[in-house]
C-alpha cells in the first residue's frame, strides 16, 4: 500500500472508488510511514492514530452504502499544531499550552473533518507561529526531508515535511508573514495564503489578528485547490470573514470551478495575461539559483504567451520593519491572555497575583515569544505609538495602494518573484542573530500586509538538491484566478522536483 503515500486526492478517490483500497487501509499506511520515518523529520508534535481510525470507519460505512465519496474522502490530514481540535492537545509548540486540549474545533478543521479528511496528527512549527526555520519549537527542531541538516522553514514547517514526506495528502498551515509559503518553498510542496477573510480564522490561536491566515498545503496545485474549495466562506465565528459567493465578479471558488481549473492548458491560462516581475526580489541578495530559475519561468511563462514586465515598488523596501513593529504589536495584545490563570500552565512558587504573571510569563514563553512581546509593547506605549506603530500603519496603506495601482490600473494580472532569496538554510546557521531570520520573509510578508492572495509552487532544485520555490500573487479575493496562474506555472515546471528522499525511498 505504500504507493498511496505520494499520491494526490484523485488518484486515492480513483482507488476507493474501485474497491481497490479501504478508507481505514489509507489511514493505517500512512500512520505508520509517518511514525516510522518521522523520528528523523520531527514532524508531528502528536500522532492522532484513534481520530484518523474513527473518521475512515464512518468513510467506509458510506461507503458500503454506496453513498457517494465526499470531496476529501480517506484524505490524510495534518494540522499544525496551533489549530484547535476538540479533545486533542493543541499546544503551539509552547510550554505554555503544553497541557492544553481545547473545548471545540476551528472552524477549518470542522469544515476539512466534514468533507471527509482523516486526521494524522498535529504538526510542529515555530512557538506561537514566530519565526521562519522552526527552530523556536520548544519541542525540538523538526528537519527537512530533503536533507537533515538543513531546517524545513517556518512557521508551519511540520505542515509542509508532512506532504513532502508522504505522513500526509494535504495540510493546513497559517501564515502571518510568510509560515506557509516558506517552508513550502524550502520542503519543495504547494502551499497557499488566501486572501484575508477568505477563510474562517476561529479556532486558530492568533498571533497577528490582522495579519493571520490559515491556508492549505499540498503537494500539487490541484489538492490546494481542493481544500481551499473546502475551508472556504463566511462564519458567524469571525467577523472579518467573507462569503465571496455574495461578491459580484469574483469566481466563487466551488468544488466544480477548482475541478475546472486543471484542464486548461497554461496557454489557455497565458496567453496574453500581463504578469509583473518584481525585479528588486532577484537582486544582489538573492542566491543565484533562485534568480536563474526566476528567469527561467520567466521565459517558459512568455514562450505560452504571457507578456511578463519587471515592476518595482517604492515601500516594498520598508515592509520588514513595517511588518515586525505591526505584527509584533498585535501578539503582544493577543498573548497578554497568558497569564497563568485563564490561560496557559501555572507558575507554582507564586507569592502573589503579580508573580503568579510574571512567573507564569517567564516560565512559558520561549526567547523569540518574549522578544516579540517586548517589541510590541514598547511600540504600543504612550509617547512611542505615534512614532511606531502608527508609522507602521501609514507605511502599510501606502504599500497596499501601491499594490492596488498595479493591479487595477496598470493592469497587472499577476505577479511573480521568488518565495525566498535563498533555499533552505542549515539548522543552527540563523539562530543568533534575528534579523537574518526576520530577512527570510522579505518576499512573503507583502501579501499579509496587502491581504492579497498568494502562493508558492516548486520551481526545480538547487546545486544541493533543495527544492527552489516561486511566489505568484493576485489581486485581493482573486484566489480562484491565482490558483489558475499557479496551476499553469506548475505545469511549466519540472515534475522531477517533487519527490523529497523520504517520501521516493518509501513508495
Ligand atoms: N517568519 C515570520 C515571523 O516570524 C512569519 C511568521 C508567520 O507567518 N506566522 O513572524
């Protein structure tokens, strides 16, 4: 059954349909790849053997019945670890919540639960989704698959190890500044942020309330596409969510359109569609291999049709800081909940009320948690709030009507640029000095900033045969378009890069 672990959700819907597997066979496979090959990948925080069981017997009841297959039937499912599952521990990869099972599920896990997905387990990433390698998971570091020297990116780094190494079809990640797309691009999957509001954020511990996205990953575009036809839509839970079926002009992201969308022809998709390159991302900065295969898409984008220009942006430079005073605002307000009483483990040498906080604070949060938290709170106090934080968002509303220029009246369809200067990095080689880390976002955190839709697909390898990956952009609730362009780019790249060495030694 071990040919299963790479498959996409059609070709396992094709093998249930046929008789030819059971929904609790699909659970059993990768349950056990995943816990046999992840003692060196360090994907999961905790396996969810009982839930994926329980939920594949109700898929084969229907089954049986001759009911026919949801939309995600017997799908392996990862959730990083920062999405409630009722019952289950969801403990962000903090101290802090290292005891915590929530009372209910996120809205997304419900939707994703009720389209049929099995759940494999919940899935490692940086403390509170704060970082860009993984490496701030007070549970230990989780590794590439590609190679285990070198770190899966972040935040959602165990989301994207567990396509990329066959523990799961699809995943959930969030992404704040850039935690799905990265370790999409460094772990050589799909991985896509949909426009802000698109998807229901209840149910997802907030880092950045106006920034946080949860979006899926997977290792083809077509399985992206899926989940998102899936998660999508307004909830009574979240405020800031949006049925785009009520928005006229906008496609409306069904199961059928997303179904759709794989038989076009990327001329079909192409031909003259005028996509913009932003040229500072592939400057001096950029590792070489990332630029060529830049330009080599570039060119295979152009040869079916599509005129592609270099754009430049004036307040891309500023969006690094714009985005860390902005962002680590936002958790400073969302995490003063922890305080050891409502929320989080309980410091016990307390003397009084205020040191049961500080105590409970000291001892729960990380290094990176704490340096967010003070950047936040000095940012948002009287006297430095005019100068920073409401610098920051003068900043970011002129980079969104920058990008609303380029969209609406130059014209721009899409936009292109790598997901990352560089391919993935080796553990330990950014840990001590922040600000190389934070630089790892440069090309991601425009989209949060903006809320526009983005999405990284694996673009080739590089010299040490790690997986490079582009960023595609669309305008603001343009998701099911994005998803067009990402599915003719990856046409258009080679499909050799798509199997890490964990995942082509098990099938
Ligand atoms: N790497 C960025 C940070 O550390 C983005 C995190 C995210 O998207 N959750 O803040």
């Amino acid at each position: 059954m071990k040919e299963l672990l790479g498959k996409s959700v059609s070709d396992i819907h094709e093998l249930l349909s046929a008789k030819k597997v059971s929904a609790v066979e699909v659970a059993k496979t990768f349950l056990e790849h995943a816990k046999s090959n992840d003692k060196k990948t360090n994907a999961f925080i905790c396996h969810t053997d009982d839930l994926a069981i329980k939920q594949a017997e109700t898929i084969d009841i229907q089954i049986a019945k001759g009911e026919p297959l949801l939309p995600l039937a017997a799908i392996p499912l990862a959730l990083k670890d920062n999405l409630c599952v009722q019952g289950y521990p969801t403990t962000c990869a903090s101290k802090f919540l290292e005891n915590f099972k929530p009372e209910y599920d996120a809205t997304v896990v419900k939707k994703l639960f009720a389209a049929g997905s099995l759940c494999v387990g919940k899935v490692n990433l940086d403390e509170f989704a704060m970082g860009s390698s993984n490496e701030n998971s007070a549970m230990s570091p989780a590794k590439n698959p590609w190679n285990l020297d070198y770190v899966p990116g972040g935040s959602s780094g165990g989301s994207a190890i567990a396509c990329a190494s066959g523990y799961s079809t699809i995943s959930l990640g969030s992404d704040t500044g850039g935690s799905i797309r990265l370790p999409a691009s460094f772990c050589g999957v799909v991985g896509m942020k949909p426009s802000y509001g698109v998807v229901s954020r209840f149910g997802l511990v907030a880092f950045a309330s106006s920034l946080d996205q949860i979006g899926p990953m997977a290792r083809r575009v077509e399985d992206v596409a899926l989940a998102l036809s899936q998660m999508h839509g307004k909830d009574q839970y979240d405020s800031t969510s949006i049925d785009q079926t009520k928005i006229a002009g906008y496609p409306d992201l069904s199961l059928s359109f997303v179904q759709s969308l794989k038989k076009e022809s990327p001329q079909n998709v192409l031909k003259g569609k005028k996509i913009g390159l932003i040229a500072d991302t592939i400057g001096e900065g950029a590792d070489s291999c990332v630029r060529e295969a830049t330009l080599e898409a570039v060119r295979r984008l152009e040869a079916e049709g599509a005129k592609v220009e270099e754009v430049s942006l004036e307040y891309n430079k500023h969006v690094l800081p714009v985005y860390y005073l902005i962002s680590s605002s936002e958790a400073s307000a969302n995490l003063a909940r922890f305080d050891g009483v409502k929320y989080g483990a309980r410091a016990k040498d307390a003397k009084d009320l205020n040191s049961l906080y500080s105590l409970s604070r000291e001892e729960g949060f990380g290094p990176e948690v704490k340096r967010r938290i003070m950047l936040g709170t000095y940012a948002l106090s009287s006297g430095y709030y005019d100068a920073y934080y409401k610098k920051a968002q003068q900043v970011r509303r002129l980079l969104l009507e920058e990008y609303d220029k380029l969209f609406f009246e130059q014209k721009f369809d899409a936009l292109l640029m790598p997901t990352c200067p560089n391919t993935a990095f080796k553990l330990g080689e950014k840990t001590q000095d922040p600000l190389k880390m934070y630089l790892s976002d440069i090309c991601t955190i425009p989209a949060n900033l903006a809320g526009l839709p983005a999405i990284s697909v694996p673009f080739g390898l590089d010299k040490n045969k790690l997986p490079i990956g582009l960023q595609l952009m669309a305008p603001r609730l343009h998701d099911g378009e994005l998803l067009r362009f990402a599915f003719a780019l990856e046409k258009l790249a080679e499909a050799k890069s798509s199997l890490s060495p964990v995942l082509a030694a098990s099938v």
